[in-house]
C-alpha cells in the first residue's frame, strides 16, 4: 500500500486521519514527538518518534518510507500561550515545518496536504469567511499558520510541491467506533469541557461572556465532525494523486451554535445538566465566526453529514466515557 506521513498523527485530528487513511487503503506513517499527542493513540500504521526540529530525522523516515505524500497535522495551537511565548510558536510550527517541506522536496516527496485554521482570517466579526477572505491574524498560532501557507506557495514554484490546504474552524466529535478521540492537556475546547463538567472531572465551565449580540446572548461558532474533516483530507490527498494541483478549502457547515446552544444538545445527549458559572468576556472573542465552505462540496465532492450537533457529542461522549489516556 502507499505510505503517507502523517506528522502529529498521535494527536486529536491527526490519529483520526490515520484511520481514514487506512480505510481508504493508504498505510499512514505517523511522525509524532508525544508532546501533546498519545502513543496508544497509534493505532492504524507504523509510528516513528520525532521532532520536526530535527532535520537529520526527517530525512531518516522519508528514506525509509518514501511516502507519495505528506499530512501536515503537527502544530502547537494554543492561541493565549502564542501571544505569551510567541517565539515558541514561530520555531515549533513554522520553523519546523519549513524543515518539513524542505525535506520534503529533497525526498521528492511532492504532494503535501496542510492542516491550517480559521485563525488566518483574524477578526472578521460576523462575516461567513470563504477562501478568499483577507488574511489578518492576530497572534502567533495564526500567524505561523499563514506563513507555513506562504512557504508552501514558494516551494511549489521552486520545487514544483503541490499543497492542499484545509482551514477549518471548531473541530468535534470522535471516532464512532470509540478507537480514537479527544484529549487535550490542557483541554481548551468547548465540547470536551462541558463533559469534563458533566462528568465531574471539572467542578463546572465557565461561559465567558453573555451579553453578545446573538439570539442568546453567548458566542456562536460553526463546527465540524472530526471525521466528516478528516473525510476531506482523504479527498484532497485524491486530489493531488488526480494532478489537479494546489489549492485552498474552507472546512466547516456554513452555520453555527451558540455557547448555550452546545451546553442544552449535551445535556440532552446525556440525561445530566452542565454545571456551570457566568464569567466575563474574554479579548478577541468575536460574536459570531462561521465559515463558508461552498469550495470543498463542489470540487472535492465533501460532504459533511455527520456535523449535527447532536451526532458530534454523542460521539464525543462515548469517547469520553473511556478515558482511556493518561500521561
């Protein structure tokens, strides 16, 4: 079977692709430091420890492997940490994969599919955000981001790498199959919070913020299924194999929920009310962020149905009630 390295595949979204992948018939390599992915997380292809900051080890696993393609998942991603310690974000993400891609292209590996984010665009308050929506960011998560994107575009006309990039916005969810999901250290995301709080392993969540300009006075974001994302990663790995080339894809439904809205869909989906406490806004929180994703449907052909509410906690439920990582 053909190889694909998946770099961070011990992680959240990156171990889900791993599983897509195997079940389209690829054989994922996963590349992964362990700093914030899980080894027992690994369960679909062979992993390889590394850092992206080690050049001499890239080289070492595209020898061994010579994967038809790259799946760029590892990043560091907290965005208060990145505007605290931007230097670390700036050496991690962007000066790793700038090793990443270099290696790449020595390798004569030429297909390269990035997981980017929302967080190029910046704020952009209540604007349904397409491809090609002005790149501001405003921290060092989203600004490595972009540069990493930058790189790409200059690697494809030196060294004639092709890129599918994927910005995407609020990921949820698991595996149906309760084989991989969600687990953060810290954990930052909404969902697995509410369930943190639901299942008594946080005292309560805190809602920051209630007197935004939405039906219900709380953010609304849009969010996708975990696996509905990484379906679409597969298609655009298909995309290159097909020599259609680089492009750019928005992932997300088009809609959005608000705080309160994903606090009521899980307490429906597990009989239990979320404690939880009333907190201030905080900086950089927009009302509404909702990306546009008209691109992906109708040249990939991504189609993502399991991005219901209540289908993504559901599954994200029955992964939490395992607990199955533990540092």
């Amino acid at each position: 079977m053909t190889n694909i390295l998946v770099t961070g595949g011990a992680g959240y979204i990156g171990s889900h692709a791993c599983k897509a992948l195997k079940a389209a018939g690829y054989t994922p390599v996963t590349f992964d430091n362990l700093y914030t992915g899980w080894e027992d997380a690994v369960k679909f292809g062979p992993f390889e420890k590394g850092d992206l900051l080690d050049r001499a080890r890239l080289d070492e696993v595209f020898a061994k492997y010579k994967p038809a393609a790259a799946m760029h998942f590892a990043a560091l991603s907290q965005v208060g940490e990145s505007m605290s310690d931007p230097g670390k974000y700036w050496l991690n993400n962007a000066y790793g994969s700038l090793n990443l891609i270099e290696a790449a292209a020595a390798a004569g590996c030429g297909n390269f599919v990035f997981s980017s984010t929302c967080a190029t665009y910046g704020e952009q308050d209540n604007v349904v955000l397409d491809e090609s929506s002005v790149q501001l960011p405003i921290n060092a998560y989203g600004a490595s981001k972009r540069a990493i994107e930058d790189m790409l575009s200059d690697f494809s006309v030196s060294h004639g790498l092709n890129a599918v990039i994927f910005r995407y916005f609020n990921v949820a969810g698991a595996d149906e199959a309760a084989e991989v999901g969600e687990q953060h250290h810290p954990e930052t995301h909404l969902i697995p919070l509410i369930l943190d709080a639901i299942s008594g392993k946080r005292d309560d969540l805190t809602i920051f913020g209630t007197d935004y300009d939405t039906p219900d006075g709380t953010c609304i974001r849009d969010y996708v299924h975990v696996m509905d994302l990484v379906d679409a990663h597969v298609l655009g790995l298909k995309w290159l194999e097909q020599g259609k080339g680089s492009r750019v894809f928005n992932l997300g439904t088009g809609s959005g929920f608000s705080v309160r809205e994903v606090m009521q869909e899980a307490a429906r989906a597990t009989g239990q009310t979320v404690p939880c406490t009333e907190g201030p806004r905080r900086a950089g929180d927009c009302t509404k962020l909702v990306s546009g994703s008209v691109r992906a449907k109708d040249e990939l052909g991504w189609c993502p149905d399991r991005s219901t509410l209540a289908q993504m906690i559901t599954d994200a439920w029955r992964w939490h009630q395992r607990t199955p990582y533990a540092k």
